[in-house]
C-alpha cells in the first residue's frame, strides 16, 4: 500500500480520459476548467486522446504481421497530432512539431523492425502502447505554457517504477517518492501535468499499468504528490443508482464509502476500480468522479464515509448469467452431483 503521510490541502490532483482530450477543442475546455479552479497546486494525470492507444496497438499488429498499410495509419496518427499541436499552439507550435516527429520517425523505424522479425515481443507491445499518453501530455502542458501558466510536464517512466504480479500491477512506492522528489528540485512549477498508464519496471524497462490504468496513475501520482483530493473527470455525472439503459429513473449518487464503491465495483458497476481506490484508501483521500463535459456539476465523493440514502445504494445487473437451484432429499449423499449436473449443463450449452 501507498505511504500515508498527512495530505497536503495545497494540492489537488486531478485525472482526465480520452474523451477528456479527444480534440484540440477539448485541451482547450481541460485548460480552462483548471485555470479556473482555485487550488495552489494542480497535478493532472491525462490519457491518451481517445482512440490513439488501440491505434497503436494496431500499428505494431499490423506491421508485426508485415502488413504494409501500416503505414498509411502511422501518417494518420502522426497527423492527429500534428493538426492537435498546430491548432493548439498556433505559431508557437513549431517546437512541439519537431519534438512530435522526432517521437514518430522513432516509432517507425520500431514498426520496421517489428515487420523484418515478424513478431511482437510483449517489451515492444508496452513500449509502443503507451506513446499516447506521452504526446497528451506534451499537448496539454505545452498549451498552458503558452496562455503564460507555467507547466512542467512529467514523463511518468522517469519517475514510477511499478512490478507485474499475480495480483496486479504494485507500486515500489520509496523508490517512486525518492525519483519524484529528485525530479521536483529542478521542476518546482505549481502546475504539473503527468503521463498516465506508463512506468518502467524494476529493472528500469518501459511498461504499462494495464489497459485503462489511467485512472490508477491518477491515484498513484495523489499519493506521490500527498494531494487532499483526486478528482476523475470523465463523461458523465458521476456514479449512478444503476445503468440508465435498464433504469431510466437512475440518479447520480452523491457520495459513496470506499467499501460501497468496491462492492459495486466488484459486481460490474462502472465505479473507480478497487485498484485505483487503492492508494486513496490507505491515506484517507477522497476520489470525486465528475464530468468534464458538465463541471459544474459536483458529481459523486467516494470517501471513507457516505450519506445515508435509504438501505440500497445501487443496483448492478451481471448479463448472461444465469443461476440454477437443486434441491431435494433425492440429492442427500448422492457422490458426484456437482459434477453430473455441470457436465449436462456443458453437453446442453446453457
């Protein structure tokens, strides 16, 4: 678990999905909504725009199965980016444009190399899927830095050295802190704008938190940061009483405990996953899911207590999923049951 020093009520740390940054417009909307909130110090964690990090993947699929269009969608992508950086900067944005192609010649002389193998070691998979997040950032923060809020953008491999278990993805959390603090002596802005998804290993290899570990890089960089508060900006409201598609009268809850939200994360609800609740459990720091596309709502706090809000929280629905009863004193000693009934169940294809 994360160290549980005191929070700092300066910082808010704050973590935005791909919808979030879908678009030069919507880096645009990002920046506004933080300039306009009071906190001291922001740390914001951002995905990649939406879509890019399945782009990726289908590059190194494509070019690792010596497919040649690859090429065409790694001129695409890279020109989402450039279009992005041009909009975003303007005449400023030459830099970023230069920095943008030196990343993406990078990556193609990588997409070379995977179609003369002609495969797609999983070290190269984690390489090349977490680029996304990595020009995010650089968007983002070099946006701020033009409107004249000085930004630092922090590359999270330089930083956050996690380790591949059973379990999950776990955090080495003294030698992230101590990488932080070194990197912070030389970038001491109050504005800090982070790559989720990626980290390096042990044994300082580029890897991954995992498909959508966004959200988790937004609690592991709260803690690192001793933030007061993570706040998820997605598109929606907040948590809902149930899934508005089968419950039309759902309504966002307000506030959730930790174990209300684990529990209905557990059973398919589309809540903060118990993962990235982690780190905010272990030093008490509320998660506040809200939607970018309506700030002003105040969304749902998950924190260590909740509301009282009648004896049911929400409701969840399992699909395809069916459950099946016996019962009898025909059953009483019978050796073998389980077996027989869940071999018949198997030969019927229930």
């Amino acid at each position: 678990a994360a160290p549980a020093p005191a929070p700092d009520a300066q910082v808010i740390a704050h973590k935005f999905g791909g919808t979030s940054v879908a678009s030069a417009q919507r880096y645009r909307h990002v920046a506004e909504l933080l300039l306009q909130r009071p906190e001291p110090t922001q740390v914001v964690v951002v995905s990649a725009m939406k879509g890019v990090t399945d782009a990726l993947i289908e590059l190194a699929t494509l070019a690792a199965h010596g497919q040649p269009r690859w090429r065409d969608a790694w001129q695409a992508l890279r020109q989402r980016h450039h279009e992005a950086a041009t909009e975003l900067l303007g005449e400023d944005s030459a830099d970023l444009l230069q920095w943008l192609d030196g990343r993406f010649d990078k990556l193609a002389g990588l997409l070379e190399a995977l179609a003369v193998i002609g495969g797609l070691p999983e070290e190269v998979l984690e390489r090349v899927q977490g680029l996304g997040e990595v020009f995010s950032a650089q968007l983002l923060g070099r946006y701020f830095n033009r409107l004249g809020h000085p930004c630092a953008v922090l590359d999270a491999r330089d930083v956050l050295v996690v380790a591949h278990g059973e379990l999950g993805v776990s955090v080495d959390w003294e030698r992230s802190a101590a990488n932080l603090a070194a990197w912070r002596v030389d970038n001491p802005q109050s504005r800090v704008v982070v790559t989720g998804f990626v980290a390096r290993d042990g044994q300082g290899r580029i890897t991954t938190l995992g498909r959508n570990g966004s959200d988790y890089s937004g609690a592991i960089f709260a803690a690192l940061f001793e933030a007061a508060e993570l706040h998820i900006w997605t598109d929606v409201d907040g948590v809902l009483s149930a899934d508005p598609r089968v419950v039309p009268e759902a309504v966002t809850l307000a506030t959730l405990s930790y174990d209300e939200a684990c529990e209905l994360a557990y059973l398919g609800a589309k809540v903060v996953h118990p993962q990235t609740m982690s780190p905010a459990i272990a030093r008490q720091m509320p998660i506040v899911i809200r939607n970018t596309f309506n700030p002003s709502h105040p969304g749902t706090r998950i924190a260590s207590s909740s509301e009282p809000s009648g004896p049911i929280k929400g409701l969840t629905l399992s699909e395809q999923l069916a459950v099946l009863n016996l019962e009898g004193s025909g059953l009483i000693g019978v050796p073998g049951t389980a077996e027989r009934v869940f071999a018949a169940l198997r030969h019927a294809q229930v």
